[in-house]
C-alpha cells in the first residue's frame, strides 16, 4: 500500500509522528496530534476496538467534551444541544478529559467508572473521543492513576471508527442521576 | 524552543512530501476530517430555520441583503462580518438577522432598522463555533425573507478564553467609546458612518474558568439601541456570540443635528448609556 494511503487509512496524520507522550495531563489544544503511548494503558486502532466491541469485552467511554446549556440566557434563546453520534452501547462522559477538572467532575468520572465496571478495576475499559484529540488521553490517565489496570486508549476515536465503515449510534451524556 | 518547533514543522513538511511522493497524491486525514462540513451545517439549518423564521420561503441571493465573511477566521471568537443591503431597497428592510448554523444558539442577533434610517452596511464580530454557513436574513416590510449566505473555517469560538482578564473586563464594563467617520468623498448620499465599540466581555457560558474549571456564566449584551435625538438609528438583540468587546460600523442617513445616543442593556439588567454630538465633518 502506498504511505499515503495507509496514512488515510489508519487516520493518522503524517506530522503526529514524534510526538512525546507529556509526563502530565495536557491542559490546552486538546485538539492536536497525540502521542503513540501512553503509560501505564494500551493503546490500540480500529481492528482490535472492533473485536473488542463485538465480543463485549471491554466497556466503551466516549469523553467528547460538551457544553451545557449556561443557566441564564433569554427567554426565548433558541438553543440546540450537540448532537453527539458516537460507538454504540458507549456510555459518554462529556468534559471529564480536561487536564484540569472541579471536584463535582471529577465525583462524576469516579461513579461512573464504578457504575460502568460494577466496581472491578480490572474490568477492560476503553477511552475514546476523536482523532487528534486529547481528551482521551487524559481520561485515560486518569483511570489509570485512579488504580484501574486495564486501561485501553482508542486515539481514532468515533470519527476513525466511522472512516473504517463501523456503525455509530446518537448517545447522550451519561447521568449519575445526582 | 524556537528552532525545536522549525525542526518539527521541517520534519512533518518532510514526511508529508515522502508521503505525497509515495502515493502520488498528497491526501490530509488530519483534524479537518472531523470538522462540520457545508452539508452538515445545512441539515442543522433546516431543521432550524422554522424556528427561527416560521414556515415561511426563504428567497436565496436575490442581491437585497449580502454577507461577507473570511473563508478561514484567524481567531474563531473574532469572526469579522460585513452585512451590506442594497441602498436602493433598504429603506424597505424592517429586520436583519444573523444565524450561525451551528453554534449552540444559532440566532447570533437580531437587527431591527429604524425607519428612514439609511443603514445600508454593517460590520461586527461573531464566535464561530466550528466550520459554519454565516447567514443573514433581511425581512422587509412586505414580509419577505431574503437570505445571504457564507461558509467560514474556524472552530472553538464560542468557549475560548476571553482575551481580558475578568477583573480588567468588570473594571470597565459598559464604557463606550463612538467613532465618526464622514462620508466617502465619491458618495452621493448623505449617509455618515459610525464605529460603536463597548467594553463587555459579553461572556457566551461556554467558556471555562481557566482556574477554578466551572464554566463562566453567560453575561452579555442582550439589547442594544443607536439612536440619533428619538430617531431609532438601529437596534439589536444579542445573544452569545456577539463578540467580547462588542464593536459596530455602520452608515446611517444624518436627519437634522440631534445627538447620537445609546443604550445597551445586559444579561444581569445593567443598564448603560452614553451619547455625543454629532459630528456632521466626522473629524
């Protein structure tokens, strides 16, 4: 296969070659091109997040980033919510992936991760939001310093999984029902 | 620092070239792949636009009402836009809206042009949230729509970080400063310029608070009225993403010699006015 086409196929860009895997969170440009690594998780491509998905062996997060609608605009301010397609039966955890976040998020990303993997750490789980996007990441670094072992970072995110010609479905955040 | 960066852009500009060599075209996967394309921004219009217009037709570059805006924004929160109306039908438009398709509040704002007024070119600038029609959409009083439109690259507008600090933007919140521009020497009309600019972070809510991490809540000029003695000059209704700073150039048709007043009201109810005299040289 031609390198350019392997590049278009895999979904990574040419010039995320050499880029060093931070030893803290990314604060800023979540979107830019990301490290190969990331230490202490394995990083995988679409074929075994495929093969992961279809056997149920790992539980997916999607941590795209949201905003919420802000408490106090006009009435009458007509306002759509993003629509957020991602990869089926994923539970989407917006705004846990910034380098920095307040405690409630943090509350919020920590029930989660014990609702999704019924409170066992070594349950698989799977981070995830889109190419060149380093929310994953940090997601996934958090996981991993919050004493789960196996932590599994997918950098094509929903938009390379949608490329490979996988199904995505319309998902909404997930509530702790706090 | 410096050269380290050069040494990575030479290396990525090598591989891109390898890579173009190898297979003979020179294709990017790279972050635009993920942006919202002009289809997708249309489908998020028509599912829009009878909320924001009623069922109504819409009329497409019928030359009343045109936008202008870069095709690429340098910075997302500081999309410049120029809105011109034909001088021959302007006195015939009552309102101009601007919609970014996909902003989470699509409506950008709302002008209303007071009669006779002679606005026939206005400039602002918008956050634009990602890849995104612009559109204007002039109705006149004979209820027509005529719509302009324009797609503009840019992306992250409407939470990037305020270009103050919020102690400096509350400090001087509500401060205007008015510009006069006379009219251009090969103009026939009487019509004047001005530039209003004012001091408000005009915050979207969607921006984040680079310490504490909570989003800052939406604080902006909600409406706004230009007005030269009681003649309504014109008037807007904003919502997020109206600019910080918010700054407007617009011509007007001069009607005797009152002065130029304002009047701009914000999300929490504050209320602030200024005026000056009209200054026919412009100097």
């Amino acid at each position: 296969m031609p390198l350019a086409a392997a590049i278009l196929a895999f979904g990574a860009p040419a010039w995320a070659e050499g880029v060093q895997e931070p030893a803290d969170y990314r604060m800023e440009e979540y979107k830019a091109p990301v490290p190969d690594t990331l230490k202490g998780a394995k990083v995988i491509g679409t074929k075994e997040a495929e093969a992961l998905w279809r056997e149920k062996k790992a539980v997916f997060f999607d941590v795209m980033p949201d905003t919420p609608k802000p408490a106090n605009l006009p009435a009458g301010t007509i306002w759509k919510d993003k629509v957020r397609e991602d990869i089926p039966d994923s539970i989407w955890l917006a705004n846990v992936g910034y380098g920095a976040i307040p405690e409630e998020t943090a509350q919020y990303f920590r029930k989660s991760l014990e609702a999704g993997t019924a409170s066992d750490k070594s349950k698989p789980i799977l981070f995830y939001c889109m190419t060149n996007c380093w929310m994953s990441w940090n997601a996934a670094k958090r996981a991993v310093e919050w004493g789960y072992s196996s932590v599994i970072w997918y950098p094509p995110g929903a938009d390379g999984w949608e490329r490979a010609g996988l199904p995505l479905e319309e998902n909404r955040p997930y509530s702790t029902g706090d | 620092m410096r050269s380290n960066i050069f040494c990575k852009l030479r290396r990525s500009v090598a591989a891109l070239l390898f890579a173009a060599a190898a297979g003979g075209v020179l294709v990017f996967a790279g972050p635009a792949a993920a942006q919202q394309s002009m289809a997708g921004s249309e489908k998020i219009w028509n599912a829009l636009k009878g909320d924001v217009l009623g069922d109504r037709p819409i009329l497409l570059d019928t030359g009343l009402i045109r936008i202008e805006a870069p095709k690429r924004a340098q910075d997302a929160a500081l999309v410049p836009v120029d809105i011109y109306i034909d001088p021959a039908k302007a006195a015939g438009v009552k309102t101009v809206t601007m919609v970014i398709d996909v902003n989470p509040a699509p409506v950008a704002a709302t002008f209303q042009l007071g009669r006779d007024s002679g606005v026939t070119h206005l400039a602002t600038r918008v956050r634009v949230n990602d890849y995104s029609w612009l559109r204007v959409i002039a109705e006149t009083d004979s209820g027509e729509l005529h719509m302009s439109q324009t797609f503009v690259k840019a992306s992250g507008g409407c939470s990037a970080p305020a270009v103050k600090n919020s102690k400096e933007a509350l400090a001087s919140m509500g401060q205007m400063k008015l510009r006069q521009f006379a009219p251009p020497k090969e103009s026939m009309t009487k019509a004047q310029e001005l530039q209003l600019m004012i001091r408000h972070p005009n915050n979207s809510g969607l921006q984040r608070d680079p310490l504490t991490q909570y989003f800052i809540p939406a604080h902006f000029v909600q409406n706004l009225s230009i007005s030269q003695g009681d003649r309504l000059i014109l008037s807007m209704e904003g919502g997020i993403s109206i600019s910080e700073d918010p700054n407007f150039r617009f011509d007007f048709a001069v009607h005797g010699t009152d002065d130029i007043q304002v009047e701009a009201v914000d999300t929490d109810g504050k209320v602030f006015t200024d005026k000056w005299p009209l200054d026919p040289t412009g100097l």
